[in-house]
C-alpha cells in the first residue's frame, strides 16, 4: 500500500547562496542550515521513494500570459538553476503525478492545471539543494500561484491538500510518499501588484513577468538590484505564532486569514505559506516539530523549518 511517511516545511532564500559571506548575523543562518540538515536526515530516515515538492514560481516558469493556481508537473520537470540553485533536469514520478492529476479532476474536487514541460525556479529547486542531497527519490512538483493575484484562498490550498491526500493513499502499489511544503515565513519582496504597477521599478517587474518566457535571465539583473534593496520587514511574532500552530497540529487555523489580511500582516512573501498549508493537510495536520525559526533580514525573510511525522502523532489520530 502507498503510505505518506513524512512532511517537511522549510522557508527558502537564494541569499544563502549568493550572500552568505555578506550575511551578518551568520550565527542564525548556521542555526537555519543545520536544521535543513536535520530535516534533510528525517527524510533520510523515512526512506521515501518519491516526494511532492509543493512550491512557489517567482516568475521564472510561469509569466502572465498564463497564470493557473494550481499545477501538477506530469512529465519532464527542469529547474532553472537561478542564483546558484540546481540547473536542470529533475526525476519526475510520473505515474504518481498522472494519478494525482487524473484524480482530482474525477473526484469533482479540483480542476488543476497540469504540465507535461515544467519549469520550477528556487521556489522548489532550493528544497532540492538543500533537502534532498543522498535521497534517491522522484518527485511530483505542485506549484501554486502566491505572487500574481488573484491568488487561490488559503482554504481552497488546505481542501486541495486533503484531497492530495485521498489520491495518494489510494495509489496502487507500494509508494512511500513524503511531502515539502517551501517557502514563507514573513517578507515583504518589492513586487508590485501586477495589476497597478508604480513607479519604473514597478513597471520594469510586471513587464518581466509578463514577457520573460522566452529571455527570463535578460531581467535577472535589475530584479537582482531592486530586491537587494529591498528593507527587511519581518514580523517574528506572526512567524512564531504560525509556528506554534504547526506543533500543535492546527496549522489549518492559518485559513482565518483572508489574502489582504496576511499579506498585511505578514508581508506578500508570506502568502507562500500556502505550500506549508497544503503540505499539513495532505499530512492530515498531524502535529510537528519545529527545528529551528530564524529572522533573517539580510535574507529579507523569516526562516524556518519543521517537521510532521505520522508516526510521532497521537494515538488517537493514527
């Protein structure tokens, strides 16, 4: 029988790759890669043969000239190696991937996009260079819209989890099946609302989302610039809050959030906690286990990392 056997939630930043000499508070950043080494050796541990990679796309495989809510990659999957991230190719569990698609769609519960030719960027490809090193596993990569409103509700990501849930545990065969949820926690990146662009910066991103598909690396510079110069702003209490909700096993409280809300709150960066959400309930919001939470303003974002284990849930939920 197909088992899901672990769920990791990690926040990502390429700024650990291309700034980790600059970062000045190098003792958190340590703090924050050890626990990707912790989380990297519980997926070791839960031995899984293929893992849905739940992320964001920051304009690098998707563009406004199309913009679905949801995709499943059931083919080939390549990453786009940005900012030191890993480049190309990526193992795809197509059979998985073709179940998922195929059974939301005949269940009536979901309508999602799917993909036979994916581009994912680091909003999953840095799970991969920092998660996954010594796995060898396929993967199933879910992207979900959380930059180019509007964005699916936060209760619409938790019932997909569920019903991602319900496909994998009635796949055939012998699978073990982990989940990553990356991105979150609060940050505010300097990208404007698509639909009312201000200012040359402002105009110069929504036309690099917009036409980019084809020369997406021609605007990588500039977009490079305008978020190093970005100001922090976290919000450590709402992280540790949300946090505290993963323990608990109620990270589907997060829903209470409307979409202005949370990006009020928390920054537009932190609509990316959609991919933790959806992670925890295809985990059945089993409670977790926080490995580390980190304010990082020279990475501009709160880092955090946990683990869900079905096998360390209370009884009663087994």
């Amino acid at each position: 029988m197909t088992e899901i056997v672990l769920g990791v939630g990690a926040s990502h930043s390429t700024l650990m790759n291309t700034h980790w000499e600059e970062t000045f508070h190098k003792d958190r950043a340590e703090r924050f890669r050890d626990a990707l080494a912790e989380a990297r050796e519980a997926l070791l541990s839960a031995r899984p043969d293929t893992v849905i990679l739940v992320g964001s796309n920051h304009f690098r495989g998707f563009w406004l000239d199309l913009i679905p809510s949801f995709t499943i990659g059931v083919g080939e999957c390549v990453a786009s190696g940005e900012s030191g991230t890993p480049k190309g190719p990526q193992p795809v569990d197509v059979p998985l991937a073709r179940h998922l698609a195929n059974s939301l769609v005949e269940s009536g519960s979901f309508d999602p996009a799917f993909s036979a030719k994916l581009q994912i960027d680091h909003g999953q490809s840095h799970a991969v260079q920092y998660l996954f090193e010594g796995l060898d596993v396929e993967i199933v990569p879910i992207v979900v819209n959380v930059f180019a409103p509007p964005l699916p509700t936060l209760t619409r990501c938790e019932e997909l989890g569920r019903a991602i849930r319900d496909a994998v545990l009635a796949f055939p065969g012998d699978r073990r099946v982990a989940v990553v949820g990356s991105g979150g926690l609060s940050h505010r990146l300097p990208w404007p609302d698509w639909r009312e662009p201000h200012g040359d910066d402002e105009e110069f991103m929504v036309g690099a989302w917009l036409n980019g598909r084809e020369n997406w690396q021609d605007y990588d510079v500039r977009r490079r610039e305008i978020i190093r110069a970005a100001e922090a702003a976290l919000n450590p209490e709402f992280d540790t809050d949300f946090l505290s909700l993963v323990e608990r096993g109620e990270t589907h409280l997060i829903t209470e959030y409307t979409t202005e809300e949370l990006e009020k709150v928390a920054g537009n960066g932190a609509q990316e906690l959609r991919t933790w959400l959806l992670m925890s309930a295809v985990l059945d919001h089993v409670p977790g286990r926080r490995l580390a939470y980190e304010p990082m303003p020279e990475w501009l974002t709160g880092m955090g990392v946990a683990v869900l284990d079905p096998q360390q849930a209370p009884t009663e939920r087994q």
